[in-house]
C-alpha cells in the first residue's frame, strides 16, 4: 500500500535523518541534521512530508518557511530540502509527488515563491521551477596568498586605516556576538534573527574562520557547510581589506584551492568581488537556485516596489496573471508578452 503525503512521526523523525544521510553520502556520525539544524528540527516535522510504501518511508523532501531581505523589502520564500527516494522505490513518482506537497505546503504558509539546490534541472523544470538569480563562483588558488595579503594592506595604507596588528583565527563564539551586524549589510540575504544566526554558525559541519583588531570582529567566513559546499566559502561579511587577509589566512590552512561563492552584486553592495576579478581570480558566473512561484501577487508588489526605486512610473505597467499558468507582461505601447510560470521566473 502506498501511502504519499503525510508527515512522518516523532518517533519517526531520527530513522527518517539516518535515511536521508545515507542517501546523501554522510558518513556516520555527521548527519543531514547537522547541515540543515532548522530544516530538521522537531518543531519543523508538520512541513517534513513522506511516502510510505508498505509501512516504510520510501520517499521524502521537507520546506523551510523563510524571509529573503531583498530590493530593500522582506519578502516570504521557501525552501525546499532533502529530496531523495530509496533506490528501490526510484522512478515511481514519489519524489515529485512530495516536492508538489512542500510547494503547496509552502503556498499555504503565504510563501512568494520557493527554491532549491539540484543539478537535476530537468527533473525540477518539469515541476514548475526555473534557474534564476545570477552568482559568481571565484576561485581561490593556495598559490595566490601572497596576491591577497598584498592587495589587503595596500587597502589599509590607501584608506589609511588602523596599523594595529588584525588576528586571524577560529572564533565563531566572536562571530556569533558580533557577525550579525556585518551578514546584515548584505542587500541579498535569508533574514535571520540573533538565535538562528548563532544555532547556524554553531554547526559542527561549518568551519569559521575570523578576523579581528583590538577585540572587535573585523570579517567572518563559513568554509565547507554540507558535504555539497566542501572547500567552499558560502557565506561572509565584514570590510574588504579583512575580508582579503581572512581569505588568505584560511587558505594557509586549507589542504586545497577555495571556492568563493557571492550572489552578483553590484559594486555597491559588495566591491570586494570586483577587485578580486581586477586584480586577477577569475569569477565563473552561474546560477543561484531553482526557484517556483507560489503567489503572483507578492511577486508583483515587489516588481513594483523596485520600479519604484527606479524612479519609473508603476501604473505604465501590465502586469498581470491571465491563466492557471499564464502570464501577461507589457510596457506603455510596447505589444504584451505571454509567459509560463517558468518563463516568468526566468524573465
């Protein structure tokens, strides 16, 4: 009997973790959990869905409910994780079954949209997502330490900052204290209030790596959170000349070459980015996630708002969903556009 849709148990909650970090490689004792502490916390168990196939879980993908600072506004997001079917019940259409569930789930919370990580395009495609959102991925080679350390102090002489000595080193208690106010800087960004971002920072599967000067924290940088992000920086915060002496610190430390990854922002918001690419780390552009819309009008007040800070005229839109999946986008006289939903995220 097959049973697609329900939420598994309490008593269910610890064989469903074991099951899914077999499925994604983890290696006893790290578990799924450890990476994903919100998405698999007890309180979450009513947005974790599965499928049963003759009394065992077969099939599984959980949401997350979440706010995404962006255009200056929060706007409601879900994200969608740990999708995975035993390799015998593969092929049957559980999985897509419950990601449909997690968007619905999410839709009903008053999720704007939902997102994932996948390398499985077509698979998402065919449920409603798109790939959107730009992100560079630079790479870090040990053998440009020297490059980084020469460019920070340059920095700090042409700025004429503080000669007082900055340390480097491993205090993510430091982070937590005082990272917050550096992360919220960021224009882009999951909001998270001072509980989340320390149970965050907290995770044994992240290393933290920080710079500070005269007790206060300079920058922060999060190497290797998930077996997915291994030598991988995916998230940072603080001044660009502590940013590039940390960058070079931790790859002193790190047996291999590091992966910075950084949504495209503009100059503006993150010009450490630009001087990388300026003074030679090649920046490969790609894409942010797989992302559905789940409520249109959300999405259109938040086009909207922009063309506000645009200083354009809002009303000399047409903006309008004019199907069950269709959509109609026009400009003053120019001739209206019909989309999909995927074509709109896309667009």
């Amino acid at each position: 009997m097959e049973l697609v849709g329900e939420n598994p148990t309490k008593q269910e909650l610890s064989d469903l973790i074991d099951m899914l970090s077999a499925s994604f490689g983890y290696t006893p004792p790290d578990q799924i959990s450890r990476d994903f502490p919100l998405l698999y916390e007890e309180k979450n168990i009513n947005h974790l869905w599965i499928a049963r196939v003759s009394g065992r879980i077969a099939s599984h993908a959980g949401s997350l409910l979440l706010s995404l600072r962006s255009e200056g506004g929060s706007l409601s997001v879900g994200g969608i994780g740990g999708v995975a079917s035993l390799p015998e019940f593969r092929g049957q259409g559980l999985a897509s079954k419950l990601v449909e569930r997690c968007s619905s789930d999410l839709a009903e919370q008053g999720a704007a949209l939902a997102f994932l990580w996948s390398d499985q395009h077509d698979f998402y495609r065919n449920l409603g997502f798109e790939l959107v959102g730009r992100q560079w991925m630079l790479g870090l080679p040990k053998d440009k330490t020297a490059l980084l350390r020469g460019e920070a102090e340059r920095i700090a002489i042409e700025r004429k900052l503080s000669n007082e000595k900055i340390v480097f080193g491993h205090r993510p208690e430091l982070a937590i204290q005082e990272g917050k106010a550096l992360y919220d800087q960021h224009s882009l960004r999951i909001e998270r209030d001072a509980k989340t971002f320390a149970r965050l920072l907290s995770s044994s599967g992240a290393k933290v790596v920080t710079a500070e000067q005269g007790g206060k924290l300079l920058a922060y940088a999060v190497i290797g959170k998930g077996i997915d992000l291994k030598n991988h920086i995916h998230e940072w915060a603080g001044s660009e000349h502590a940013l590039l002496a940390l960058f070079a610190y931790a790859l002193d430390e790190a047996q291999n070459d590091l992966i910075l990854l950084s949504p495209q922002f503009t100059n503006e918001e993150a010009p450490i980015i630009y001087r990388l690419e300026k003074i030679g780390f090649a920046a490969v552009p790609g894409f942010m996630a797989l992302v559905k819309i789940l409520n249109f009008p959300k999405v259109k007040k938040l086009v909207l708002a922009k063309m506000n800070t645009l200083a354009m005229e809002p009303s000399l839109l047409r903006f309008e969903k004019t199907g069950e999946d269709e959509y109609c986008l026009g400009w003053t006289t120019d001739p209206d556009l019909y989309m999909n939903g995927r074509e709109l995220t896309r667009f």
